[in-house]
C-alpha cells in the first residue's frame, strides 16, 4: 500500500450501514465460476476481507457453509446481524484466525487490492486444503456504456481514483496459473440511491464534506438529464471481474 491506501481502505468503515444497503451483491455465476462448482464441491468457504457479507450472502444463497473474516468492527458487526448463519471473525488477510488446510475455498470480494499481497497469499495458501480454490472477484462500473463512463468523470473527486479493477496476482508457490472471466449484471438504481451508491466509493468518502456535497450535486444533475435514468428507476450496468487459481 501507499501511504494514502490504509486511510482509504479504512474509509468503508465510517458508513458500514449505506455500504450494506447501497453497494452490489455479486453474480452466482461469477461465485460458482470462481469455486468451480461442478468440476469440484467445496463444502467450507473463508469470505476474506468480508466487510458487511456482500459476499458472505451470495455464499450462504448457494447452500455453502461460510466463514466471514473482517478487521473492520463496524463492518463486522453490520455482517453478523444480518447473516447469522455465517462465522464472523475479526482478522485480517495477512493473519488469518483459522487453522492450516481448514477451508475448502477462500474468496475476496472488492478487497484484494488493500493487501500485502506476499504475506496474504502465504496465509491463503496456509488454511487452503489442497486442491482449493482462491477467488478474487471486483464489481466495477460497465466501461463499454457511454453514459456510465460519463457518470463516472462527473463523480470524480480530488481524492486519487483508486482502484480501477485491474486485479493482477503476483506469481506465488503455493498457487498454480490465474483464470480471469468477465460476468455482466446490473443493480437496480435510482438518481438518489445511485447518490447514495456513488457516497460509499472512498473517492467520495476521502473529500471533505464541501467537495462531496459539489460531487453529488453535479451526479444528480447529469442523472437528471440523461435518458436513460431521468425516468425513475433504472439499471446501472455492471460488470463483475472475476480470478481464481488452485492451491497446489
């Protein structure tokens, strides 16, 4: 991480509750893509990095038996009120509280950038059975639609963009070659709630309460504006960027 990064990553935490309630689930194609569901079964899945269980609750959807690891309290606490049927657990990627070969699969949603990459991907490697699977998968804005592109450049901040999805894994010894796939969804919007979507971004959450109420501003006009979402409810197009490799 940068220097920046940590206060960055931390920012999510400042409004776990419209994180929840704003944010996308992710596709149970891209999860069962990422497990490889079919060819094997996993039973046990470590959610990494968990923050309010967007994930954990497309895993509990699919029938898996889901540990959720989180650093964050208030994000922690968001998840194990809601999916209580998941194991909540503070901890963190690089010191993951479970034992050695304990988990059948682990999965990293929107998180995987904020790691120490060596140290995390030894400790993945540490509670994998072998065999199993690592997933990383991001939800980002569909950049092949022109109005969401201009969306984006009206929501900008001078806060430094962040992530752009790019999720490169470095080359480890405990994984085998990366797979990468692409899954299109969408997350029903309107102006105000595509606002409050666009507020849980740490872009947004990283400027002072001045330039964020200018920001919104101008995303509410654009979206007024446009055709495609001055009308009332809308899709926002999504795309989610999937990865997985096998523990050796």
């Amino acid at each position: 991480m940068t220097d920046s990064e940590p206060g960055r990553a931390r920012s999510f935490g400042r409004r776990p509750a419209a994180y929840h309630e704003h944010r996308p689930g992710y596709p149970a194609a891209a999860i069962r893509w990422v497990l490889d569901v079919g060819t094997r079964e996993p039973r046990h899945v470590l959610d990494l990095a968990a923050g309010t269980g967007k994930l954990t609750e497309g895993l509990l959807g699919l029938g898996f038996e889901v540990t959720s690891v989180e650093p964050d309290d208030g994000m922690r606490g968001v998840l194990a009120e809601r999916f209580p049927a998941a194991r909540a657990m503070a901890g963190t990627a690089e010191a993951i509280p479970l034992p050695d070969a304990s988990v059948d699969a682990v999965l990293v949603g929107q998180a995987f950038h904020w790691f120490d990459l060596v140290a995390a991907l030894t400790e993945i490697a540490r509670v994998l059975r072998p065999g199993g699977a690592l997933g990383v998968l991001w939800n980002g804005e569909d950049p092949d639609v022109d109005w969401v592109t201009e969306l984006m450049a009206a929501s900008s901040t001078s806060a430094s963009p962040g992530f752009q999805g790019g999720l490169e894994l470095p080359p480890h010894e405990g994984f085998g070659p990366v797979e990468g796939a692409l899954f299109r969804h969408a997350l029903p919007r309107t102006v105000e709630s595509t606002v409050g979507y666009l507020s849980t971004h740490s872009r947004l959450l990283m400027v002072d309460a001045a330039e964020r109420a200018e920001v919104l501003d101008r995303v509410r006009a654009y979206l007024r504006a446009r055709p495609e979402t001055a009308g009332g409810e809308f899709d926002l197009p999504l795309v989610t960027n999937a990865r997985r490799l096998r523990r050796r």
